[in-house]
C-alpha cells in the first residue's frame, strides 16, 4: 500500500484520508473484472454468465416466448436468451453507442440468430403494447430514474398471463455504490467518495476502463452525488423500498425474492440474508418476479 505524504494530506479531511488507505487495500481488480476491459470481452462475459443468472428466476420460461430485454446495455444477454428457444427476443437500451456496439457484436459471434433484435429507446423503438410473454429488466433497475415507472412500462408490454422479472442489488449491498470499493457507502458521504474516485483516477498507476473518458478525471468533475454517477445513474434504491415497489405494482401475482451467497466463502452469512433491515446489507441479489 502506497504511502500518502505527510504534508500532501494537510488539507484533507480525516474521512477521505482514510477511505484513500481503505480503497488502496481493496480496490484489486478481480479476475472477472479483467475479462470485461472491452466491449467484447464483457460482451463474452455476459453470455458465459447467463446460465447461472436466469437459474435465479423463478418459473422462467423462454421456449415459444416472445421476449423483451429493457436495459440490455451491450447485449450478450439477449444473445443467450435468443439461442435458448423463443419465438423472438427484442433487446432494448437507452445507450445508442451500445446498442450500435451490440448489433456488431452478436453479428460477429452469432451470426446464426435470426429473432433477435436490438433497438435503441429513444430513436428507433415501435412496440406494441401487451406484446410479450417475458419482459426483463436484468441488472439495471438500480440504474433507472424512477423504478415504478420502469416497471409500469414493463407492465404496459406484458401480455395477460405473461411475466416480469428484475435482477439487482440493494443500496447497501458490498457493490451498491458501484465503485469498486465494498460496502464504500455504508461509512463515507457522497462527497468523500467522489472525491477519492477523482483521486484514484488521477494517479499515474490508474488502468482505464472502456468507459473512462479521456483524460479519466472529466467525466468525474462537477460530480457531487452518486445519483449522477456518469455513464450509469444510480437511484440508491433499499430492499425496503423495492417492497413497496412490489407491493404497489398492478400485478395479479408479485414477489420479491432476497438471496443469499452462492459463493461457498459467504455461505454462512445466508441467515442473516433472511432478516430484515440486515439484509440490506447481506445479499447476493434481489429478484423482483411478477405475474400478469
């Protein structure tokens, strides 16, 4: 760990000096992580992870269906769904580079899929209303502006007897802040840790993403709130308030399922996934499954 000088840190509160330390010791890139430096290499990953993330829906069902992916980003989702038997899968994002990106990227690793289509909301999106059988929303509810709306419209395109799920993560959850630093908003401001990403991003041994501008630091300026975290917004939305959500959603049928770790290291922290308040913070991943 990297020493901070003495007389540098003068000006610095006592919170951002030791979030600058904390962050040194776990902000290692993991190996998953490494394999996602590249449109196509996230791409990949998102296909080679799909058959243990749709294991967590319930009562999942793609043979015959027709399926809408909304917030698909780059799209292998929606590749693996395509080649899992529907009737037609239609990806959806708001991001048109990555839609644009997601279009080169199935064409190129499976040429193959004929009922897949990838369309950008906010240009080029014509659906009917109660079309689908399945609608998804796959990771990225933590990123919308409004959850209820989101899922109103996933309700608007779901046929009678048709389904709706979402995956994602508590507020609190180790990942919640989406920094790379766990659990990073359970114990520092906004201010702190904005500060410490533009920080981070400054230093000559930083390695860019693919979705770090150029320099890195500019997207971060002017930045005071993780809710206007560049690239994706965050709602900061709790497992308490996805209740409500559900509770209020106009389905004939609605769930909220809170898991526990998969990971054999973490499995014995799963009780506390079961208690509420607790589990705000002890979570794997929360799956929203509703019935219309």
């Amino acid at each position: 760990m990297d020493k901070i000088p003495p007389g540098s840190d003068r000006s610095l509160g006592v919170s951002e000096i030791l979030l600058r330390q904390y962050s040194q010791l776990v902000s290692k890139p993991k190996a998953s992580e490494k394999r996602r430096q590249s449109p196509a290499e996230y791409f990949r990953w998102q296909v080679e992870t799909s058959p243990a993330l749709f294991e967590l829906l319930p009562n999942l069902q793609l043979t015959g269906m027709r399926v809408l992916e909304i917030g698909c980003g780059l799209g292998g989702r929606s590749a693996w769904l395509a080649q899992q038997g529907p009737a037609e899968v239609v990806a959806i994002d708001i991001n048109g580079p990555e839609i644009d990106r997601a279009r080169e990227l199935a064409q190129e690793h499976f040429p193959e899929l004929r009922r897949l289509t990838y369309l950008h909301s906010q240009q080029d999106v014509k659906l009917n209303i109660a079309d689908f059988d399945v609608v998804l929303l796959i990771d990225s509810m933590e990123h919308v502006l409004s959850p209820y709306k989101i899922l109103k419209l996933a309700y608007s395109y779901t046929r009678k007897g048709g389904r709706v799920y979402f995956t994602t993560c508590g507020w609190y959850h180790h990942a919640g802040s989406h920094t790379g630093i766990p659990f990073v908003n359970l114990f520092f401001s906004d201010k702190t840790i904005l500060n410490v990403i533009r920080w981070q991003v400054s230093r000559p041994d930083y390695r860019p993403s693919m979705w770090d501008s150029d320099p890195p630091i500019a997207r971060w300026q002017g930045i005071y709130d993780l809710r206007d975290r560049p690239g994706e917004h965050l709602n900061k939305v709790t497992i308490r308030q996805m209740r409500k959500l559900v509770r209020h959603s106009g389905f004939s049928v609605s769930k909220l399922h809170v898991l526990g770790f998969r990971n054999p290291k973490f499995k014995w922290l799963n009780p506390l996934s079961r208690i509420p308040g607790v589990q705000e913070v002890f979570h794997s991943c929360v799956v929203g499954e509703f019935l219309k």
